[in-house]
C-alpha cells in the first residue's frame, strides 16, 4: 500500500525558508520516490547540477516531505577529511531512531559503533582501513535501514563530488543493494570537487544500470523567477515591472539563490504592498560572499585574474586579460581553468577567445570587493593593454575603453570616449546602443565635475533624441538641463540646451512648451551673445516658427534658419550649421527644388566632413526626395526611407512614408497606400510624432479623394484635424490634395474652386511643408475656366512646376490651353504631348487633365480632344467614376462624335481598344480580321451582311489610325488573340 507524503502547508516546510518554486516536477518524483520507499521499494535520487541552483535547497524541501510523513531521516555531509565521514554521521543518525530490531545469528560487533552500555553514549567509530572496510560499512547501514521497520527511511549524503574514494566505493554498493530497503537514498553531486571525476563516473554507472534516478537542476526559466521574486519580496508576480524582472533575470541567471537573495535585499528596501523599481537591485552582501568563498582557492593570481575580467561585465576578452596580466600563457591558463572549474567563469559558446562570468552579478560582486586603489589601478593596466592590442579602438572597444576610463577614475577621457562612440553607434543605425552610450556617459560626469563637460553631454543626447523620437528618456533629460543652473554652468550655455528642448517639442507637435522653452532660452542669452550661444536659439526660433507661422511674435522662420547658419559656420559649430541648412532646404522644397539641392548638398558635404550621421543621412534623404519628386522614381527614396530605419531616424522615416503613400496613390496603387499609412500610422502614434501622425492622416484622406470617395475622405480629414495643431501647415495640403481634387472627380468646378483658394489662404497664414496643388490642378482648373493667374501667361512654364512630374502633367496642359487661346495650335500640341509623357506613371492625373482641357483644345483646335476624351470615359468608366465619365460622353455628344453604348461584353474588349472607341461589336469583327477573314465569312460567322461588316471595318481603321486591314490585322493580333 502506497502512503501519501506529499508535504501541505507550513508544517512541511523547512523553518525558516520559502516556498520551493519553480520544481515542482522534481518534487513530484522525490514525492514518487519516498512513497514507493514506504512500500518497501527502495530506491535512489541523484540531485545534480551547478552552484547555486538549488540542490541544497530541494533536499531540504525533500527531508521536510520525508518527517511529514513519518520516515526516519538521516543526512551526513562531506567536508572533512576523515574517511567514510558522511557515512559515520548517518549512521549515527539512523541509530537514534531505534528501536532496533535484533539481527538473525550470532551477535557481531558493530563495525562503527561501540560504547560502555546499551544505551550508553554511541560515538563514531571509522572501520579499519583496506579492500573489505567501504563494503562493511555500507552493509551496516543496510542493517540499521532494515533494522528501522517499513516505516521508511530517507538517507541523504550531500556534496559526494568531495568524498573520499572510500565513501564512494561504499555509496556505490548501497546503490547495487538497496532495492529490498524500505529506504530511499538522496545523494547531491556538484561540479568539480576533490572526487568530481570520480564521482561523476559512478553517477553515470548508476543511471545506466538503472540503480538511481538523476534529477538533473537547470537554471530557472523566467516565470520562475518572476514568482520567486515576488515571493521574496511578498508582491504579486504580475505587479512585477518588465524591467525589473529582465534585470533580475539578466543579474541571476536563473540561480535561485541568487535570486532568493536580490528579493530579500529589495524587501527589506521596499514598503509593505509595494514594487521594486529594476534601479533598486543591488549585489547583496551575501552574493558577494559566495562569489569570494569560490574564488578563495584561486589564490591571489586568480583574485587579479577576476578583478581585472570584471572591469569589462560579464563578458570578458581572454586576449586583453592575458595581456593586462602580463604573465606566462601556460600560469595564465591555469588560473582560467581554475576559474572555470569554480563555477564562476564559464567558456562562450560562440567565440573561444571570450568568456563570461556565470550570472549578472558576480562581477558587480567582484568589483564591490576591490578598493578604489586596486580598481583603479586595474583599470589603468587593462586601458594600456587595450590601446596596444586595438589600435584606433575600432568598433566596440572604444566603448570598452571608456568603461576602463571610467573605473580608472578618469573622467574626461571617459566622457570623450562615450561620446565618440555613441556617434558611431548612431551612424551604424545602433540607436538604443547610441543613448544607452551616452547616459553612461553622464555618470563619470556628476555634479561637482566640469560644467561644460556636462553640458555637452547634455547637448549630445538632446541632438539624438531629436533625430530618433526616443523620448522617453526626455523628463529626466529636462530636469538636468533645469538644474544646471545650479552647478555653475553659465546662463548662454544653457540657453542653447533649451533651444534643443524647444526643437524637440516642435517636432512633437507642442507648440506651448515648444515657446515655453524658446523664452527661457531668449531669457538666458542676454543682450550681446556670441555666436556659439545665439546659433542653437536662432535654429530653435526657425523650428518653431517653421511650424507655427501665425505666431507673429517669433518672425519668419527663413530669416532664422539664415542667421543659425551664419552664426553656426562663425563659430565652427557644424551640427547646427548643418540643421539650419536643412531647414532652409525644406522650407524652398516645393517654390525652388534647386536652391533647397544645394542646401541639401552642402549639408551632406559639412556632415562627411565632421561625421555627423544624423544630418548626412537627412539631406541624402531630402535629395532623394527631390529627384523621385522629379522623374516620377520612387526607388530611390525608398532606398532612402530604409536607411533612415535601418539607422534610427524614425520622424525621417515617416516623413518619407508619406511621400511614398502619395506616389502609390498618384499611380492609382490605392490597396499598397493603404498598407503603408496603416503600417507608418502606427510607428508614429506610438513615438508622439504629431506631425508625421498628420501627414500620415492627410494622406489618408487623399486616399479616399482619387477614389472619389468623399464621404471616407470627409471621415478621414476629420481623424487629421486634432493633429493639425501639431502641422498647421498641413491645412491648406487637405483642402488642395483631398478636397478639391475630389470635387473636380465629382464634376463639380466651383467646389474645387473654392477649395483651392481656402489651400492658398492658408498656405499664406502655415505654409504647407509639400505641394497642394499649387503648380499643378490649380493652375489648370484657373486656365480652363478662364479665371486671372490660371497660368500667368503661355510664355513660360509655370513657376515650381519643373519640381514635380505630377505638377509637370497639370502645368504642362495648362501652358497648352493658354497657348491655344493665343492661337497657337501647334505649339499648344506640342505642349500637350509633353505633359502627356509626363503622366505615364500617374492614371488619374492623365485622364482628369484630358477631360478638363478637351473642350478648349476642341474650340481651339488642337490636340486630339475627342481620343482624349473617349480615353478618359473608358478609364473613368472602368473606375466606376461616374460623374466625370458622363462628363466626357456629353462633351463628345456636344463635339458631334460617336458615342459608346454600354452594352453587355464591353469588359472583354481590350482596354488599350476601348480606350480607342471600339464598340463590343466592332471588336468581334476585329477578331475576324485579325485571322485576315474576308468579309463575306465574317457575315456568315456574326450573322450580319457583308455590307455592315463593311461599315464596321472601316470605322476600325479610321479609329485605330491603320491604313488598310492588312495593318491592322498584324498589329492587332496580340490584343485580339486572347480576348
């Protein structure tokens, strides 16, 4: 019969210790295990597994479940030298547990007890030594076992990897002999050991003969730690911060005791009810004392050894500890394997010349132990051996080199190393890398260190953020900016941080703490600046009143992005130089394509020159932006865009989203535009971009308008108005590109009229930061309707329009109308016909500019008014856009032309074929002809006379342009074969 011994409540556990967690398999089989024990099965259990990760701890867990349910216990523990120690103990143990049943035959001396009387003192007596002694012994404690009754007994001999070679002969034959005990054998075995080898081999022998179970201990898993901590702390595991669990997870390794250990340190730290920050974890004292017990054997070399590994983290370079040493490869490898088999280093998995400490924390441990002498003075040896193994500091090692600066007490090398670094990270799209570099930077740099050292650190993180959106580092960045006023940085110097803060708001979309910001900056400057300190305030000026112009207060932002250039190439201050030069090239983008190139390109040449990623990247982008705005090519900014991702510069990377969504809408690609705004809608909303938020919203909109759907673009202009707080200037883009394109697809003139003119108004009050249709539909729809400055005059192009293919399709036929109203038909064609090349890429454009000038060109004769306009009805047709493809078949009724029926088959005509008119009736004839059938088969296939077969021959040629049916016949073989 089974007995249940499973332990409940706080009378199975250990006094004084938690909840096991995180083991309840292994509970279950040492539960499995003693019950079968009861039942006279005995058996054994093998605990394995490193330091630290609990086997103590599950043993005693397994002795409690044992006394709960009434079996006899004993343990015996390695670590003194004497011979069959453990063994001694238990037996002793086990003998007070009597009563003691009398053994069959003869009485036998006891091989390990003796005493003056039954009863009497029982003291431990060590069996004589030789071949026969283990086996003697450990049939002793099989007697005692059997002696014990089938109540059940739980042996446990803990730390067997330091047993003597006698104590494991006889742990050996318990193993072979223990089956028909009423007893269970716990045995622990950890790595390394005077007898590990030893030890493990007969752990081995063991499982594969199948005489004891190995419950192997790994590390625990994350949710394991979570509710141990929690535990430890008396918290609820889900009030348990991300943070603070990745960094107990990252400080233990999962080592329960390490993680037993942090809980109760942030216990003690942390209000009743309440949760840990992941700031609050410490080394606790008694972690560092494990640390140093298991280094205790390395000796003083291994003590250097660790010292020095541990100024690096967790990882450590084997080369450059070799190297700070100074000692001889075969003393220095065996101070590494030593360290190894300690358990406190352990190999990497996927470079043999690195190693890492086993868990988070021991080298915090490690270095709290040093005094600052002896840190320093390490740090100082391992910075020399860096510099001579890596010249230059490449890649991550001017990091490393900083670290050691920063152990070594030398701040500003520290300081510049940091910063140094954090640039490469951020030109190597590390961005994350880049902050975390630099607020590592900041804490060498502490009050009571040099102001401007401070200060430029300051400045550094504020450039980043701003070029990242990583803002939620900001508050604690603002609230050192504040209080530099009271570490003796001077108020001009400050000034210029707040022009970072105000820049960053814009950005945001706050323009309340943005002129908050701006006046304190204004404030601080005083009456006679120098260059240095007016650039950065003069830049923050231009951001501001770049994105509020209404603010009269502030001035023109073009004005103030000059005077920061200026003042910023006076005082050889490159990155704002550079930011002004940027701003300048965005605020003359759309009027003057060429003036904003060479902004961007002097930007690009200043950023090359002082390694200034952030703003190389940007004018690269802006350039682009230029060129794909030109020919039509959006590869190259989609290029452009990844970049910009790959390296971090998010508010980039969705300005540009914008300009791609707009391209897919253009080229009629509406399903590819809306994937894009969802995808970069979200990214933005999430980092606070409120301006990119309302691009990504107006482009929504102009969506919704080139499919004629006013409703949803109504809908979606009223998502954009709480954000064009944020981008003013993005009013007059919603009323030109949504409103009032949609009003000329609905046929209705004077609607779009009035929406234009509201997009000029307030382009005059915010200008727009893209076109709105300034160069392009306006002046078009002001030509056609003969209303003043449709197009200034036919002499030249319109102003602007070169900048922009799509403009170009809109100016160019408004340059053609005009031309024509002058009476000059043919250079009027011919103006046509170049807009008309230029609105290959974009359908609509090409169609809607066709329907709007084919009445001026038809009573001015030029162009081809009535092709263009049965091809925009096919189009507009197909498109299920019904106003303006009515609008075009009443214009060709009012010209006198032919008019389709839509008939039922018209959708297997070819497009490029009713483009041209052909009706569905024609088109079989013209499947026919195409065969070169003649026509008197034709009639006899399609039942009609030859006579109107004929008919519908000749209006096949007179439509497609060809000058007889054997012309025809070759060139419409390929459009006819598959219909």
């Amino acid at each position: 019969m089974l007995h249940a011994c499973t332990p409940t409540g706080a009378e199975a556990r250990p006094s004084g210790l938690g909840r096991l967690i995180g083991r309840e398999t292994e509970l279950a089989r040492i539960e499995a295990a003693l019950n079968a024990a009861r039942s006279g099965r005995g058996g054994a259990l093998l605990i394995t597994g490193e330091a630290g990760v609990g086997r103590t701890r599950l043993t005693e867990e397994a002795v409690a479940m044992a006394r709960t349910a009434g079996m006899a216990t004993a343990r015996g523990r390695v670590g003194v030298a004497a011979a069959y120690r453990p063994l001694a103990e238990a037996l002793l143990v086990l003998d007070r547990h009597g009563p003691r049943r009398p053994p069959e035959g003869p009485p036998q001396e006891d091989p390990v007890r003796h005493g003056s009387a039954p009863g009497g003192p029982v003291l431990p007596r060590l069996p004589a030594r030789g071949a026969a002694a283990p086996l003697a012994t450990a049939e002793a404690i099989l007697q005692r076992l059997a002696a014990l009754g089938p109540r059940g007994t739980l042996l446990v001999l803990d730390d067997i990897h330091e047993a003597d070679p006698g104590t494991l002969t006889a742990v050996e034959y318990l193993l072979d002999h223990l089956g028909r005990r009423p007893a269970l054998l716990l045995l622990t075995l950890g790595p390394g050991g005077a007898s590990g080898p030893a030890a493990a081999h007969l752990a081995d022998r063991a499982r594969r003969r199948g005489t004891a179970t190995v419950l192997g201990l790994r590390p625990l898993g994350r949710s394991a730690v979570r509710r141990l901590l929690a535990d430890g702390i008396g918290a609820d595991p889900a009030a348990l911060g991300r943070e603070l669990v990745d960094r107990v997870m990252l400080g233990s390794a999962g080592l329960p005791f390490v993680v037993r250990e942090v809980a109760h340190d942030l216990a003690a730290l942390t209000a009743p009810g309440g949760v840990p920050e992941a700031d609050a974890v410490r080394v606790p004292g008694t972690v560092t004392g494990r640390v140093w017990r298991l280094a205790g054997p390395l000796g003083p070399l291994g003590a250097e050894f660790l010292g020095t590994a541990a100024l690096f983290g967790r990882r450590f370079p084997v080369p450059l500890v070799r190297e700070t040493l100074g000692r001889a490869d075969d003393v220095f490898s065996g101070v590494l394997r030593a360290a190894v088999d300690s358990g406190l280093i352990v190999p990497d998995a996927t470079d043999p010349e690195w190693c890492s400490f086993r868990f988070g924390l021991a080298p915090d441990a490690v270095l709290d132990a040093l005094g600052p002498y002896e840190r320093a003075g390490h740090a100082r040896r391992a910075g020399a051996a860096l510099a001579a193994l890596h010249p230059g500091l490449p890649g991550e090692w001017q990091a490393r080199a900083a670290a050691l600066h920063a152990h070594a007490g030398e701040v500003r090398e520290a300081v510049a190393a940091y910063r140094a670094a954090a640039l490469r990270a951020v030109s190597e799209g590390a961005v994350d890398r880049a902050l975390d570099l630099l607020s590592l930077a900041r804490r060498p740099a502490a009050p009571g260190t040099d102001p401007e050292l401070r200060a430029g650190i300051l400045e550094q993180q504020l450039a980043t953020v701003a070029g990242t959106a990583r803002f939620d580092g900001l508050p604690s960045l603002t609230a050192d900016v504040d209080g530099l006023g009271h570490h003796g940085v001077p108020g001009p110097r400050r000034a210029g941080l707040h022009g970072r803060l105000a820049g960053i708001a814009a950005l945001r979309g706050r323009p309340e703490e943005a002129l908050g910001h701006l006046d304190v900056a204004r404030w601080l400057l005083g009456a006679s600046p120098s260059a240095a300190h007016a650039a950065p305030v003069e830049l923050a000026a231009a951001q501001v009143a770049r994105g509020w112009p209404a603010l009269e207060r502030l001035g023109g932002a073009e004005e103030f992005a000059r005077r920061a250039a200026d003042a910023g190439r006076r005082a050889g201050l490159p990155d704002v130089t550079c930011d002004a030069l940027l701003l300048l090239g965005e605020l003359a983008r759309c009027d003057d394509p060429s003036s904003a190139a060479r902004h961007f390109e002097e930007v690009r040449r200043l950023a090359g020159v002082h390694r200034l990623p952030l703003p190389r990247l940007t004018a690269e982008v802006q350039l682009a932006r230029i060129t794909a705005a030109r020919d039509g090519r959006p590869a190259r900014i989609e290029q452009a865009r990844r970049e910009a991702l790959r390296t971090g510069a998010a508010p980039l990377a969705h300005e540009v989203s914008f300009d791609l969504a707009l391209d897919h809408v253009r080229r009629d690609a509406f399903k590819a535009a809306e994937g894009r705004i969802d995808e970069d809608l979200t990214g933005a909303a999430r980092l606070g971009l409120g301006r990119d938020v309302a691009l990504l919203r107006l482009a929504e909109a102009v969506c919704h308008a080139h499919q004629g759907r006013r409703t949803a673009m109504e809908d979606a202009l009223d998502r954009l108005e709480p954000f064009l707080v944020a981008a003013p200037g993005v009013r007059a883009m919603a009323d030109g590109l949504a409103r009032g394109f949609c009003a000329l697809l609905e046929e209705r003139p004077e609607a779009a009229g009035s929406a234009f003119r509201r997009a000029l108004a307030h382009d005059a009050a915010a200008p727009a930061p893209g076109d709105f249709g300034r160069y392009g539909p306006i002046p078009l729809l002001r030509a056609v309707t003969g209303r003043p400055g449709g197009g200034r005059t036919a002499g030249g192009p319109v102003p602007g329009a070169a900048g922009s293919r799509w403009d170009a399709v809109f100016a160019g036929l408004a340059r053609a109308v005009l031309l024509g109203r002058e009476g000059r038909p043919a250079e009027a064609t011919s103006a046509a016909a170049v807009a008309l090349v230029a609105s290959e890429p974009y359908p609509t454009a090409r169609y809607l500019g066709l329907r709007l000038v084919a009445r001026a060109a038809y009573e001015d004769d030029w162009g081809a008014p009535e092709r263009w306009l049965c091809e925009a009805e096919e189009y507009f047709h197909g498109r299920g856009l019904t106003a303006v493809s009515g609008a075009c078949r009443a214009l060709l009724r009012g010209m006198g032309a032919p008019v389709r029926q839509r008939r039922t088959g018209t959708e297997r005509v070819p497009p490029e074929l009713r483009r041209q008119g052909i009706t569905v009736r024609e088109f079989e004839v013209a499947r026919l002809l195409a065969e070169r059938i003649g026509n008197k088969d034709i009639a006899g296939r399609l039942h009609i006379s030859p006579r109107t077969v004929e008919k519908h021959v000749t209006s096949l040629l007179q439509k497609t342009g060809h000058p007889n049916r054997s012309a025809f016949a070759s060139a419409t073989r390929d459009l006819t074969a598959g219909a």
